[in-house]
C-alpha cells in the first residue's frame, strides 16, 4: 500500500514510461511514412478512431472498477481477520479457567494454555500471508523482485516461514505441518483439536467451546475468501483484450492525426508525435492502474499491507497476554507499506 499522499510525477511516468515510448515510436512511423516517404493515402479520418477509443475507454473504465472491488474486498476481509483476532484474544482470556475444570490447574498452566491457543492463532496468520504471497503465473513477481520494484521489501519474500512459525508454535508441530499442502488449513484444526481437549477437561464450558469454536470457523471463512481472490485471476479474457485493443488503437492514432495537424499549418504534423506519445500513454496508464490492482496479495506497493495487518494482529494479541517481548508496527519504506 502506497501511504504519501499521491504519487509523484516523474515516479508516474517512471513506472507507465513504456506507453510513452511506444506511442512515440507509432507517432514517429506516420510521421516519416506521410512526410518523409509521402505516402499521404494512409493518414486515416479522425471520427472512426475517436469512436473506438470512446468505446476502449468504456472498456478500461469497467476493468478498473472490478480490478477496485477486487483489491477493496481484499481489504475488507483482513479488516475482518484483524477483528476477529482481537474477539479470539480476548475471548480465550475470559473464557479459559477453572470455572468448570475436572481437576482444577495452577494459574501457570492456564497462562500457558491461553498463551498457546493465542500463539497458534498467530501462526495460523503467519501461514496464511505467506501463502498468499506465493507467485502465481499471472502476477507481476518477475517485476516485483527484479524490474519496477527493486525499493520494495516484502517480508514474505526475505524470510522462511519455517523461521517466523518457530516464534509461536513448537518444533514438533512444526514438524506435523510439514509437506502440508495447505499449513494454514491444518494450523486452524489443530487449533480445534485443542479445544476440544480444552472442553473434555472442563477448561471451558459447552457454550464457550462453541463460542470459541465460531471463532475459528469464521477464521475459516475468511481464509477461503482470501483464497479465492488468490488462486482466481481476473478473467484473462478482461485482463487481456484491453491491452490487445490499445496497441491497435495507438498504432491508429497518429494515422488520424496527421491530416488535422498539417491543416494548422506546415511542418505541423511533426507534432503528430508527441501527441501520438500521450494518447497512447494515457491508455496504457489506465490499463496498467486495473492490471495492477487485480491482485492484491502479489506483494506491490498497489497491494493490501497483509503483512503490516499481521504484525498489528501480532501487537494486540501479545499485549493482551502481557508479553514482554513486542514487536514494533511495520513503517512505510519510501511510502511503501506492505
């Protein structure tokens, strides 16, 4: 997540530059075949360009509203882990006691077992964000690690997750998790096995068992809604054609331009091109702005800061415990906040 207060001119340009390369480039052939070689038949009329890039514009404007609602449902479901983290918290610290127990423990232990189920569900976080910042084939990670990005520092990509999940669950469940396929799933039913063990020793009643129990299963809801907007891309078939249509249009474009520069004047139509090169840029600009915003784990600074989220999951639940040993919120790095 980007967190100034708008992005810079030149750091705009920087990122779209190869709109404006390209849109030269096409500006720079009409300009040579209509001027220099006098090829004058293929200046193309103006109406029948302007009516496809009004239909294109229509094309990228719903494009980017489903790229938003992806990347604002995304937001909206780690706002929801982020509350039901705190109501897990502090219902484990309320509901954990002797109240009901067979045979009643010592405060030590049950500091521990609340410390226990809080910690795994930290785990179950740090799994989950890991997992969603895996690479898929249709995201921009070859960009991210090596190309536009090379300022931005995502966690996930410069830690093991075996050496973050060692801060909160033992080595040998650590080692049940792995070859797992999907660790966060199992984290989540170990943390249901424990409840119930919780349960049979009277350590929480039926209705806290259950109430705790609704707990992880929303967990499990929100998890799978974060899957989904992971592991299904933006229809190719939206995400593609866009970009397919706006090369073709910018290569129309200083073709339609020639004619009406040269009626202003000789040696006008030289400004075909610079004119060419900011059509075409603000094109490609609008398509990149929804092509970067379709994935919003992929771990740019257009994404959802799930790995600032956690770290303030992580804060919140240790201090609720009385930990000692907090971790500071994660800070924008050159506005960047991941």
């Amino acid at each position: 997540m980007y967190t100034e207060r708008r992005y810079g001119y030149w750091m705009t340009i920087h990122w779209s530059r190869k709109g404006l390369y390209f849109g030269a480039a096409t500006g720079l052939l009409a300009v040579v075949l209509y001027e220099v070689a006098c090829l004058k038949w293929m200046a193309v009329p103006w109406q029948p360009v302007a009516l496809i890039g009004t239909a294109l514009a229509f094309y990228l404007g719903f494009k980017n509203n489903a790229s938003y609602d992806r990347l604002w449902e995304a937001r909206k479901i780690w706002g929801a882990i982020l509350n039901g983290s705190r109501s897990f918290g502090a219902a484990v610290l309320g509901y954990v006691s002797n109240l009901h127990a067979n045979e009643p423990v010592s405060e030590s232990e049950l500091e521990s077992i609340r410390k226990g189920l809080i910690f795994r569900h930290l785990a179950w976080v740090t799994c989950l964000r890991y997992q969603l910042r895996a690479p898929r084939s249709w995201e921009h990670t070859d960009e991210l690690l090596h190309k536009i990005y090379p300022q931005v520092k995502t966690p996930e990509f410069t830690t093991k997750l075996e050496d973050e999940l060692q801060k909160f669950i033992s080595s040998e469940e650590l080692i049940r998790l792995e070859g797992k396929s999907n660790r966060a799933t199992q984290v989540l039913a170990r943390q249901t096995l424990e409840l119930k063990r919780l349960r049979e020793l009277g350590l929480i009643d039926d209705f806290r068992h259950t109430e705790l129990q609704k707990c992880i299963s929303a967990m499990y809801d929100e998890q799978g809604k974060s899957e989904r907007i992971k592991n299904f891309p933006f229809p190719r078939q939206y995400a593609s054609i866009p970009l397919l249509l706006i090369k073709i249009t910018s290569i129309l474009v200083p073709f339609a331009l020639l004619d009406e520069f040269e009626k202003l004047g000789p040696h006008l139509v030289w400004l075909t091109i610079p004119f060419s090169a900011i059509v075409t840029w603000v094109f490609i600009l609008m398509e990149m702005i929804g092509d970067y915003s379709e994935n919003p784990f992929e771990g740019t600074y257009n994404d959802v800061p799930i790995s600032a989220i956690s770290r303030t999951i992580e804060i919140d639940l240790k201090e609720m415990l009385g930990e000692q040993d907090i971790p500071p919120a994660l800070q924008p790095i050159e506005g960047m906040l991941m």
